[in-house]
C-alpha cells in the first residue's frame, strides 16, 4: 500500500475539520455567494447590502462567542456552475462555518449540492423552490431556508387571482430556472378550481423577444397574465406586451421584486407577492428600515430584509451551538424557533423551511405598496 504524502494528509484533516481552526482565533468566519453581477445581480447585490448591515450591528454588538464575525463573499455571476465553484472554495479552501445564500432557487440547488456532500449548514435566504430542502421526499440535511416555499407562494398567487374575479388566465414560464418551473406548477394547481388556464407559453433564459409568445395569449383574450419570472425578464416582457395590444393586468411571485420593476411604466397598476412590505407598521420592520435607509440612503426590498434576517439567524445559531463548529451549528439551526425576524417570525420546521406570512404588492407610482397580506399556513 502507498502512504499518502504528508502534506495530502494535512489537506485532508483541514476539509474534515471544517471551522475548527479558527476556534481559537478572535473571528468566526461565515461565507457568503451571491449574484452581485450577471443577469440577475439586483437580487445578490440587495442581499448582500442587508446581509453587510446585520453584520455590522452584531460586530457592533461584541459579535457571538465573545468574537467578531467575519463574512468572505463571493460572487457567482448568477451562474448555478460558478455557484458550485465558489461553494466549494468557501467549504474547502476558506474552511468557513456556514455558508449564506443563494437567492435563485437553481444556484441554491447547486451550492446546496455541495454544503450537504461537506456537511457545511446553508440558509438560504429567498429560495423558494421546495426541492432546495426537500428532494424526493427526503429532507437535505445541511440546507435550510429562512423564506416560504412556492407550494405556499404559488397557491396565495392563485387565491390572489381567484379574488380577483379573473376567470381566464395565461401563465408564461422560464424552462431554464426551477424557480420559474416550480411556482408556475404550485400555481396553476391552485387557481385550476377557480378559473381556467387559457394559454401556457414557455421561454428560455436568453430570450429577448417575447412578441409570438404575447400575440399567442393575446388572441386567447385572458382576463390576466401570470408571469413566474424574473424582474430582468418581467422588464421585457411587459413593454412588449403593450406593443402587441395585450392590455390586461400582468401578475408574478417574489422573482419580480427589483426596483427595475417598479419603476417600469409599463407595470404601473400591476401585481406581484413577496417576503415582506416596508410599510408595515411592525417594529422589527420598521428598525430594519430606518438603519437600512440610514446606511444605503434608499428603501430596503424583500432581498435586502432576508439577507439581514440571514445573518442574524445564522449569528443566533451560532450563539446557541455554542462553538463555531458545522454539526453543532446546524443541529441549531434546525431548532431555530420564534426568532425575530425584520421579514416575521421565524421558525425552522422539520422540512427546514420557515412558515411566514405573505403579502400582495401592487406597483403604484412607481412604488411597490402594500395590497393585501395573507397568513401563514
């Protein structure tokens, strides 16, 4: 038998050991990986901006364990295969305790690919495809999220429309993204008792031009149009809605949320759900928002308040294992109950999702304002 050379050994024994070299310095090192560039970069860069502002609190605050955190960021580009990459440099070369993110539920199915082969706990901010946890019937060990699931986001959307006596309705679906996928299912499931389907299209990633697929729905004469995308695609499709003469009311999930959206004229008077209102009147809410404005000069958006409410969970669990040590720390989080959160009250289930209330916004003078929130199930 050949014996391993000893610095293969070493390289060995640091991966196993995960955070537990850096117990006996004066940090505790966290990672992070997000789409600070690409083409969906507003979502990693307002997450990141909350996920900044909750750690420098906690640091303010004298850290955890009598340490300060330190967060090593790194950016997939909106990539689900840089995702890998950078997960597996977080783990393994940075050797950090937990790893935060994604937001897009395919790059948190990558990352999270890696967190549970390392056993390094994950919290996903914002992803909201059920598979992110839960595959097969069978709960990922090391990853968790501190948002609701499509299943409950896709049947709101479908009640939503419901009440609003729209009987005909099309539903327009990225094949590329499991998010997309995920939430046009959990939708259509949902609203089938209450109104008929009229028209699906499909589209790519890449696509630019969604004229064929609006004139198809358009000649389907739909009372609205579910869009499970994303903000970079809705910021195409319903300028060229109007040029094709779909005139109806569009609606989405939390994939919109981007000040993007709200700022197109085009989407004045539509609709879309997501994690939280900045207008709510609660006091988490209402801290989050002064010291987010405070620091940013700008009102906070659903990313940004679970980014900070990432942070925060992650510094609680790490409070409460005890050490900066992965299985410690995920034993933690799966026993996260009640906290506080600036996005609800959070709980970790046994499927390792949060069940918190949603809420309804409708774009309004280029502001996204508050319609209508729904309970938790």
């Amino acid at each position: 038998m050949r014996f391993k050379p000893a610095w293969v050994l070493a390289a060995v024994m640091m991966i196993a050991a995960g955070c537990k070299q850096k117990q006996n310095t004066n940090e505790i090192v966290v990672g992070e990986f997000a789409s600070l560039t690409g083409a969906t970069a507003s979502f990693g860069q307002s997450s990141h901006e909350g996920l900044v502002l909750a750690l420098e609190q906690i640091n303010a605050q004298g850290g955890v364990l009598g340490k300060q955190i330190r967060v090593i960021t790194e950016d997939d580009a909106s990539d689900a295969n840089q995702a890998v990459n950078v997960v597996q440099k977080l783990v393994n070369s940075n050797n950090v305790c937990a790893v935060i993110g994604e937001v897009a539920s395919k790059r948190s199915l990558a990352g999270g690919g890696v967190c549970d082969q390392y056993h390094c706990p994950m919290l996903s901010p914002a992803s909201t495809n059920p598979d992110v946890t839960v595959e097969n019937g069978k709960v990922k060990p090391y990853v968790f999220r501190i948002c609701f699931t499509d299943t409950f986001q896709g049947r709101i959307d479908g009640k939503f429309a419901a009440g609003q006596n729209w009987k005909k309705v099309a539903v327009m679906t990225n094949v590329d993204e499991d998010y997309s996928k995920g939430l046009s299912n959990s939708f259509k499931k949902a609203f089938a008792g209450s109104g008929e389907i009229v028209a699906e299209e499909s589209y790519s990633g890449d696509t630019k031009d969604f004229k064929s697929q609006l004139s198809r729905i358009r000649d389907k004469s739909p009372d609205a149009v579910y869009v499970a995308g994303y903000y970079n695609e809705v910021g195409l499709i319903l300028p060229q809605a109007k040029q094709v003469g779909l005139n109806v009311p569009f609606f989405g999930g939390d994939g919109w949320d981007s000040p993007q959206t709200v700022k197109l004229p085009e989407a004045q008077g539509d609709f879309y759900s997501d994690h939280f209102s900045p207008e709510d009147p609660g006091p988490e809410v209402q801290k989050f928002v002064k010291a987010y404005q405070a620091k940013y000069g700008k009102t906070p958006d659903a990313m940004a308040v679970l980014g900070y409410d990432s942070m925060r969970v992650i510094a609680d669990a790490i409070k409460r294992a005890g050490k900066p040590d992965r299985q410690a720390i995920t034993g933690a989080l799966a026993q996260t109950k009640n906290f506080p959160g600036a996005s609800g009250t959070i709980t970790i289930d046994a499927e390792h999702n949060a069940r918190k209330p949603i809420v309804i916004l409708q774009i309004k003078n280029q502001t996204a304002t508050l319609y209508k929130t729904y309970p938790p199930e």
